[in-house]
C-alpha cells in the first residue's frame, strides 16, 4: 500500500510503498476513508531530531486524524465487522493505568498518550491503519467517514478545551477563540452548541478565515493585534473573556491572550506555535489560570461524535486524493486551507 513517511527529520515526508500491516491479536485494521492534515504535522516534520531514547523512530506514517471502515479483525476481536464505519481515537493509552481507566488515555502515564502517527506508531495517511486496541474504535453510524475524520483531533481537542471551562461560560460571558483554522473553527461551533450564553470573539490574521469564523457562530470576528484587545476589552466592561483559547501558540498570541483575560478566568494554550507567556503577579490577571490541554479523553469523543450527529458541529473539508498530500500540506502551511484538508486515500 501508499503511505505518507516521514523518513528523516527536518527532510519533506515521501509517499512510500509498504506491506499492509496484519491486525494482530485484539488489533483491527482500518480500511482508512479520510486522513485529516493538522498543523501539528507540520510542526512535526519541521521539529528538531528528538534525544535519543524518548520513543520516537524513523520512519513512521504521518496521519493522526483518521476514520475508515473495519478492513480485518485481529484474532479475539469482537463487537465490530468488515465494512462497519469507524472514527480513531488518537491518543493511544495502555489502558492499565489509573489515567487511562478513568477514560483519558490522553494522560496516559506509560505512553503519555502517543498514538499512531505522532512517531511511535504509523499513521493514517496510508491506505490501511493498524489501530492497536479496539477499544480506540468509535462507531459513526450514519456519518460519512470521509467527512468525520476532523471530528477525533480538531473536534476532540476543542471540545476538551472548552468543556473544562464551562462552569466559567455563564450569561453574559465572553470566550475569545485566537486562531480560527481547524481547532478553532470547530471551537467556535462547540462554544455555541454548549453555551448560548456566551459572547464568541474570534481573532485571526486572515480575513477568510475571520468570515468563515462568523458564518460558523462567531458574534465578532477581529483582526489579531492590539485593536483585537482594546474590542475584547470594551464588550466586557474593562474586565476581559472569562476563556481565552490560544489556537496559536506564539508570543504575540499568548501576550495578546494574558491581556484579553479577565481575573478568575481561564486563559487555554492550545496550538504548538512554541511561544512562551510571561507570568508575573499582574499578568495574567489574578488567579488567571492557565493551562495547556493534549487532546482529549474517549469519552469526549464520544460526545463530539453525538454534537456531529445532531449536526450541531461539522468541519469544512477540502478532499485530497493521497498521491496529492504533500500538495494539501503546504495549502495548509500557506493558509490555504479552510477548515481541514482531508486525504481520501479510497477515491
Ligand atoms: P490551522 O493552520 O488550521 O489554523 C491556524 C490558524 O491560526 C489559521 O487560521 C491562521 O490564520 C491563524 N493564525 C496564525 N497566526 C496567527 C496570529 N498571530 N494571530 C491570530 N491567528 C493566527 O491549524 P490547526 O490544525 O487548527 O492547529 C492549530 C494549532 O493547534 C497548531 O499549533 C497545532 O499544532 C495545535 N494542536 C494542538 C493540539 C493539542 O492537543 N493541544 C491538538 C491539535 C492541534
Ligand atoms: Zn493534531
Ligand atoms: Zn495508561
């Protein structure tokens, strides 16, 4: 089969020939419908040579947004058929654990929650995926994997982001979503299905990306820079979004967000871009707390599979035919892309 490789580190990924990998016992191979590009590949390919001894190896598939059809059972699996639709959850535990039985493989204290894709395990930018555990299985139903695949990162992790601060998002409250590609259009749909209450602002350098933001649920859409803070200040009476969500990650989006939260807030990093944030006894604001989430638990994903269902959340996908991946990566580190750029390896 097809496969999308990074081969060497800080080298561009190859589209390489490989054995279709045969599902093992309580494994399950999937017959992969769509493969989502997210950033996090590219932060990937671009990354330093990792220490030696931390898990990573070369070469591995890319891909770790995927959802497919069952391919083949592994000896002992039960509970799923050839042809059953299935979205992957990502975050590959042990399942022993005290984090992993309580759902949030995510944390898991053996894997740290590394699943295919991310260096340790192939991924699903390939014809077929080895999925480890069927436990990591979620049936669609009636969604179209082609369509869902965006659902298992850029809508579990948002989901996960925003579900912590909930309690926070009251009415009258104001959540600023910095960053409205993949993640933060989907965050933008998930503050709006699970609170009505709230003010959405969504911040961007791009104006597309800002109109999509708006058609998706965003009350205001704001050019990122000083300007964006002065507006996020004046809607809240000088007091700051009760949520901030970073979907960026540099330094000019983490000290825009310290500014635009309020005290007792909630201000979430959730993009890779490898800023740092000052924190000082004034900024962020008092009991300003700040966290940086991975992912999000299975349950969760669950969740976000029924808020699709319901059609209350759904990714813009552009499909990309596998032999054209390469070519979707670098719409998206251009910009390009509106929503997700998703690889359908079948079509
Ligand atoms: P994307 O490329 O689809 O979207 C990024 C968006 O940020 C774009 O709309 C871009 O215009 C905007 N942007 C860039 N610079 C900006 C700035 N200075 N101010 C405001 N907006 C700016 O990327 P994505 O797939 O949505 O991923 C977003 C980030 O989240 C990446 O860093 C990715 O690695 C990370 N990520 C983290 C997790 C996690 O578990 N924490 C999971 C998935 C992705
Ligand atoms: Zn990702
Ligand atoms: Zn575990």
């Amino acid at each position: 089969m097809r496969a999308f490789q990074l081969v060497e580190w800080q080298k561009p990924p190859q589209l390489r020939e490989v054995l279709v990998p045969e599902p093992g016992p309580g494994q399950v191979l999937v017959k992969i419908g769509g493969a989502g590009a997210c950033h996090s590949d590219l932060h990937i390919m671009q990354a330093p040579v990792p220490p030696p001894g931390n898990g990573m190896r070369l070469p591995f598939t890319l891909g770790h947004e995927n959802a497919g059809w069952v391919e083949k059972l592994g000896p002992g699996v039960t509970g799923f058929a050839p042809d059953d639709p299935v979205i992957v959850y990502g975050p590959w535990g042990c399942g022993l654990c005290a984090n992993c039985r309580r759902g949030r493989e995510n944390y898991c204290q053996k894997t740290g929650g590394r699943g295919g894709g991310l260096g340790g395990h192939d991924g699903g930018m390939a014809e077929y995926l080895l999925v480890p555990a069927s436990r990591f299985l979620i049936p669609l139903g009636t969604l179209d994997p082609r369509e869902a695949a965006p659902l298992t990162d850029a809508g579990l992790t948002s989901y996960h982001a925003v579900k912590r601060s909930l309690h926070l998002l009251g009415p009258g409250s104001a959540a600023v979503v910095i960053g409205a590609g993949g993640l933060g259009q989907m965050a933008i749909q998930i503050l709006r299905a699970l609170s009505a209450a709230t003010t959405i602002v969504a911040v961007d350098t791009a104006t597309d990306k800002l109109d999509t933001a708006k058609r998706l649920g965003a009350d205001e859409a704001l050019l990122s820079g000083d300007q964006a803070v002065t507006r996020v200040k004046d809607m809240t009476h000088q007091q700051g979004a009760q949520l901030v969500l970073d979907m960026v990650g540099l330094d000019p989006t983490l000290r825009m967000a310290a500014q635009m939260a309020r005290a007792l807030g909630h201000l979430t990093i959730v993009g890779l871009g490898g800023g740092a944030l000052p924190v000082n006894f004034s900024s962020p604001p008092h009991e300003c707390s700040v966290a940086a989430p991975y992912w999000g638990s299975l349950p969760e994903l669950i969740d976000v599979i029924a808020l699709a269902r319901q059609r209350k959340v759904r990714m813009l996908v552009e499909h990309f035919p596998l032999a054209r991946v390469a070519e979707a990566y670098q719409l998206l580190q251009d910009g390009k892309i509106q929503g997700r750029a998703v690889i359908t390896p079948q079509m």
